[in-house]
C-alpha cells in the first residue's frame, strides 16, 4: 500500500519541525495506515521531531510502545528526536492536560 497521497508525506519538507503522534494496540503495533507513512519516510532531513501517542495502561509493559517503535524509526531516518515523548492514557486525567501543555511549550 503507497499512502503517500493518503497522508501528504510529500509536504513535511515545508515545516521546521513535527509533531507525529500515533496509537498502539497489541503489543505495541502500528495501525496498517501507519505503518505505511512510516515505510514512506525515508528521512526526517534533521528536522525537529516531536512525537505522542496514546495507549491503554491495561497492556502493561507495552503500554503506549507504538511511541517507543516512532522514536526509534525518528533516530534512525535522520530525525532530531526531542527529548520527552508525551504518552496518553485512553481516558487522562484533568491534572495531565497542564503538564501536556508544558511539554509542547517547551518543544518551540
């Protein structure tokens, strides 16, 4: 599956720095359309990266892995991996928005 025209991979050239998010389930796994932006990207060009997701704590050690797997892919394909992902519980707490806010404040 190419979904380079499903996803405009084309156009993160034009920006300085991203935010790319996504869900896990399983044991970490990418959603198929996922997978598929991440074998189109062939390089982050030293952009700044700054990457979340969301999971279910249910899932224990794999909790949220499918940001584990994004980090590594960021690193591995020329990307400047920011030093704090930010991981999503399915239902977050009040109190965790702030601290969200905190984190991409800081990103810029």
């Amino acid at each position: 599956m190419d979904c380079s025209d499903l996803i405009g991979i084309t156009c993160l050239d034009e920006y300085e720095a991203l935010f790319i998010g996504c869900s896990s389930y399983d044991n970490g796994d990418f959603p198929e359309e996922f997978s598929c932006f991440c074998e189109d990207i062939t390089s982050f060009n030293n952009k700044n990266v700054a990457t979340f997701g969301s999971g279910d704590r249910f899932y224990g050690g794999n909790f949220c892995k499918g940001v584990d797997k994004l980090n590594e892919l960021v690193v591995q394909r020329d990307g400047l991996l920011y030093k704090k992902s930010l991981k999503v519980e399915l239902s977050p707490k009040k109190r965790r928005f702030k601290a969200n806010r905190i984190i991409c404040s800081k990103f810029f």
